[in-house]
C-alpha cells in the first residue's frame, strides 16, 4: 500500500533543535535494536517513532520501547 509513495532511505539523518538532537525511526524498525543503535551513536537523544498498529499490539510496543531505551542508556561513569 505504501509503495507508491514513499521509498526505503539509504542512511539514518538526526536533526537538532533548540539543542537537542532527534531521530526518526517508522513502525516496524523499532522492532531491530541496531537502528535505534545507530540513531544514538548519531547523538540521537530523543527517537520518534511514527506507527499505526492494531490496539491489541500496544504491550509489545511498550515492551519493544523500553527494551530499545534499556539498549541505549548511558552507563555513568566510575
């Protein structure tokens, strides 16, 4: 359904405002920890993640946006 209207991108663009840098990732991508990877080796700080998905999905969104925080937390220093 997409197909017509959008295609795949070939790098991960952060953007900053005020400041802080952001990143985009789209539905489904949240679900592979190395794209959230890149975006904060980027200096990604905040990552929206635009999506549609059925009500019935929204514990393994929740589960998937912790795990991805969880996988890109900075560890304070000793």
């Amino acid at each position: 359904m997409e197909k017509p209207f959008i295609q795949s991108g070939k790098e991960f663009t952060v953007f900053e405002i005020d400041d802080i840098t952001f990143g985009v990732l789209i539905c489904f991508e949240m679900a592979f920890p190395e794209l959230t990877r890149i975006i904060a080796l980027k200096g990604a700080s905040v990552i929206f993640v635009p999506a549609s998905a059925p009500e019935e999905a929204d514990y393994l969104w929740e589960a998937r946006l912790k795990a991805r925080a969880i996988d890109n937390q900075k560890c304070p220093e000793k």
